[in-house]
C-alpha cells in the first residue's frame, strides 16, 4: 500500500516526528549509548542537564505565583479556597501514608538487604558527610518558620515553592477581598504568557538536557551498579509500579478516566523526569496540561505546587524501603514497635524536610538519626543506586500530584469530564472549546501540550 504526501497516515507521522515527545525520545536514546558506549565523555555531559533543569527552575516561582493568584483572585469564595486546601491536605496525608505501609511491608516481605551481613563499623561514612551534615532536625516548629520567607523577593530568589505558594496565596485573598481583580488580573495575565513563552522557548532545548543527564547517569554508574544492589532496585520499582497501577488506577476509575491514558498525555514529562531524575523541571508544565485537562484553575494552582512538597508518593515508598534495606544489611533488628515508629517519623519528617535542598538523602539521614538504632553510614549502600531509584520515585510523585489533582477537583466538583475524556482520546473537537479556558497568547505552549498540539492542527 502506497501513500502520497497528503495521505492521512502520513501526515500523523510528520507530526509526530516533529512533537517535543519524538525528540526527548531520541535524546533519551542517544544519552544512553553515549553512556554505554563512551563513559568518561559521557559524564562530561553532565552541565546539559543541569543547565536544562535551573533554566526551567529560574520561571518556576514566577509560574507558581501567578497561576495561584490568579485561581484564588476568580475563585471569589474564600470559603470554598479553604475548603479545596484543606481536602487537599487531607488526601495527601492518606495517600503518602498508604504509600509508607507499602514500602514497609514489601521490604519486610522481599528482605531487599538479606544477607548481606555488612558490618557497620566498615562502612564509608565520609562518602556521605555531606548529606548527613545537611540534616537539621526539624520540629513543627522550625517547619512553620521555615515557610514564611524573609522578605517578599527573598521566596523568588530562594525559589521555595512553599514560600512562594505563602506569598500567592496571601495576595490571592487580597485581590478576591479587594474585588478589583479583573484590571489587576489582565496585567497578571499579560506577565504570566510572557513566562510561559520563555518556558517554551526553554522547552525546546528539552532533549539535550535529557540526552546530557542520561548519558552522565548511565556513563557514571553504569549498568554494573543495577545489578550489585539489584534486589533493592527491582523492589522499589516493582512496588512504585504496584502502587501507580492499584491505588492511582483505582482513584483514576472514581474520577472517570484511564490511568493509563492520562500516562500518554503527560508522556513528554515522563520522559523528561526519567531523563533528568527530578520532577522539578516539569512543574509548569504540569500546571498548564493539567488545568486544560479539566480541572479549574484554583483546584490546579492550590494541589500541584503544594503537591510539591506535601504529596510525595515515591519519595515516601523509597524512604520506607530503603530504611529497612540498611537495617536488613547491617542485620539490625527492629520490632513491630520500632517498625511503627519508624512509619511515624517518616511522616513527619518528610513533611519537615520538604523546603530542604538535597533531596530524599537528607530526609533519610534525618529520620535514622531520630530513630537511633539503624547506622546512618548506611546510607553509602544507597549512592550507587540512588540516581536510578530517584527516576521512579519522580515519576511516581509526577503521576501522584496530577492524579491529586484530579481527585480534588472532581471531589469539589469542578473537573469537566466530560472534557477530559475527549481530549484523553485526542478528538480534534474539541479543540473549539480551548478558548474558553486558554488565550490566544497561550499558543506559546505548544511545544509542552497535547491540548494545543492539536489546536495547531487543526486550524
């Protein structure tokens, strides 16, 4: 079967060769056999990814202040933006608890650091200085100061999320109580496409930043590592899958969607999180793809950047396991008891730790120094293995925080569904009904949504 340049399929496969997904693809695939193939070089390709991930994190907190000021200013009902938040909260406590008691009890049943009989007086303490330096502990307390920033400017150029969702949220309220958004709101949104054009502009330079990080993972560790602490590795990921495929299919099935359809729409953040090893870069995107998605732009602008913080799915199934992996390879002993209290701490302490830099290392050295009996100098067990277990923990909490979303949204019954569930199956239709909710200013996102992919398509 022939077909001629107008034939339909092959208009799909030009489009598709040309989507940020295709080339992220590619990226991906050429950092790995850049890894494999030329390792040293490899790790020199490092600056790509990180110059992709603080480009993308320099427009973070501008995005996340005025999409969230933006949704509170229209929402109007003060009520109903406490009332959002705090079934937020609440779901995000349930969910990251249920996340911990599984980690547990699959570590407790697959014995991921069995028989490795390692003494702990052997191990490298000075490879993890670093990380074990970084951690203070954090009372309620210090966690409450820690979220009222400075000065007003200092959020920005600190770049805490919470924080900066604090100032948000703060002159959200005033705008609605003010009542004079609508000529204040114009200009916001005026500023915030000319953030979301440098977003995609800074897109477009997705796939080295995802080729540079890969190769660096891959050339530095190398395959070798996956298979000396394999067992934890197999383990995380198969209970990070589990509980994608279980507990976010199932909220996914009350919402109305496929699971695995929202996974397809949000593919070029999957990739881009495997790539990079952080969901961080992705963020504003998120914020975008999610409310064309359906849910309203206060529901959207309240969970996903609190999310951030609060709603770390995959981070909280690695803390658990990787716990009682150093305490099963230094063959240390822990109760049922000890086991609960371990779960208690980890409650609180990656909620504390949420505005520390340093990531799910920091956490863990906090919580085996409040829990006194597993050797904090496990931790060097995990450097080899951490950057790839840190790929599924990111996309796990990816996936969690726009499932959150979703949740909240059609809890509070302000997720068009009807919607969601065209735009999941790519009808070209409904691309009529995108400036209902989008201007046209917000072509510039083009490159970061399936949404205005196929609005571009069809005019």
């Amino acid at each position: 079967m022939t077909t001629g340049p107008n034939h339909p399929a092959e208009k799909e496969n030009t489009r598709f060769v040309h989507t940020l997904y295709f080339r992220v693809l590619v990226g991906v695939a050429l950092g790995i056999a850049i890894g494999l193939i030329w390792p040293k070089a490899a790790t020199s390709l490092q600056p790509l990814g990180d110059a992709f991930i603080r480009l993308v994190r320099m427009l973070v907190a501008p995005i996340i202040f005025l999409s969230v000021v933006s949704g509170i200013a229209s929402a109007g009902d003060l009520r109903r933006l406490g009332r959002i938040g705090l079934k937020a909260l609440v779901y995000f406590e349930i969910v990251s608890t249920l996340a911990l008691v599984l980690g547990i009890v699959v570590a407790d049943v697959a014995l991921p650091g069995g028989q490795m009989n390692i003494d702990p007086h052997t191990l490298d303490t000075k490879s993890v200085a670093s990380y074990t330096a970084a951690n203070t502990a954090h009372s309620p307390v210090d966690f409450l100061m820690s979220v009222i920033p400075d000065t007003f400017v200092g959020a920005f150029s600190k770049g805490e999320i919470l924080q900066v969702l604090l100032l948000a949220v703060l002159v959200g309220i005033s705008l609605a109580m003010l009542g004079t958004e609508s000529r204040l709101m114009g200009a916001m949104q005026s500023v915030a496409n000319v953030f979301y054009k440098l977003i995609a502009l800074i897109m477009e330079v997705a796939p080295f930043g995802a080729m540079g990080a890969m190769a660096f993972t891959v050339g530095k560790y190398g395959l070798g590592t996956l298979f000396a602490l394999g067992k934890l590795l197999v383990c995380v990921y198969f209970t990070s899958i589990a509980f994608i495929v279980l507990v976010f299919g199932v909220l996914c099935w009350w919402s109305g969607i496929s699971l695995w359809k929202l996974i397809v729409y949000l593919r070029e953040e999957v990739l881009i999180v495997l790539a990079t090893s952080s969901s961080e870069p992705v963020l504003p995107a998120m914020l975008v793809k999610i409310e064309a998605l359906g849910c309203s732009r206060v529901v959207t602008g309240l969970v996903i950047p609190a999310g951030y913080s609060f709603n770390l799915d995959g981070t909280a199934i690695y803390l658990s396991m990787a716990a009682l992996f150093i305490a099963q390879a230094t063959n240390t002993h822990l109760t049922v008891w000890q086991q609960i209290f371990l779960l208690l701490v980890l409650m609180l302490n990656s909620k504390g730790a949420a505005t520390v830099t340093g990531g799910g290392f920091i956490t863990l050295a906090g919580t085996l120094t409040v829990l006194g009996t597993v050797p904090v100098g496990g931790l060097s067990l995990l450097l080899g293995i951490d950057r790839f277990m840190s790929q599924m923990r990111s996309l796990t909490n990816l996936i969690g925080n726009a499932v959150a979303t979703i949740v909240v949204a059609r809890w509070e019954k302000q997720f068009d569904l009807d919607r969601a569930r065209r735009l999941l199956a790519r009808n070209p239709d409904l691309a009529t009904e995108i400036d209902s909710n989008f201007s046209r200013d917000d072509d510039a996102l083009l490159p970061l949504t399936h949404l205005l992919q196929e609005k571009d398509a069809t005019e």
